[in-house]
C-alpha cells in the first residue's frame, strides 16, 4: 500500500510540475491565440484543475509538488522526482 501510495504521489508531482510548466509557456510565453482549438480545451482543463481541485490557492499550487516529495520521503526515504524510478 505503501508503494501504491508513493506512486500516487510522485505521478501526480510530476504531471502538476508539467501542467504548471505548460500554463506558463502557453499564456505566459507564447500566447497562443483565442482561435486556436488548444486555448478552449487548456482553457476547461486548468479551470477544473486550479479551481475545482486547488481553489485557486496560489500558495497550495505551488507548494503540492514540494509537499508530494516530502511526503515520500517520509514514506520511502527518497523523494523520488522521477516517478518512472521506483523507490529503493
């Protein structure tokens, strides 16, 4: 169960650090333009995301990945950035 959870975790890190690197560069870096089928649908998936799951609270979103590796570290003794690694 341990391991199922430690899984969980450093997916979920993983996949949130990717969402919050792709917010960036795609509204941050390149804006991509209103027209474009990629800003309705990141659009949808970032306001379920930050709203529906985080509420929009600056400081849980950017402190959950962080929190995650701590949490394993606890669990496992590694923090294990790279999930596709199991954890020794």
């Amino acid at each position: 169960m341990k391991r199922l959870l430690s899984g969980v975790l450093a997916w979920w890190a993983f996949l949130h650090l990717v969402w919050m690197a792709s917010t960036f560069l795609l509204f941050g870096v390149l804006v991509i333009s209103d027209d474009n089928p990629l800003q309705a649908m990141f659009e949808w998936l970032y306001d379920a995301y930050a709203f529906g799951v985080f509420q929009m609270r600056g400081w849980v979103i950017l402190g959950f990945a962080p929190g995650c590796w701590l949490l394993n570290y606890v669990l496992t003794g590694t923090f294990r950035f790279l999930p596709w690694k199991p954890a020794t």
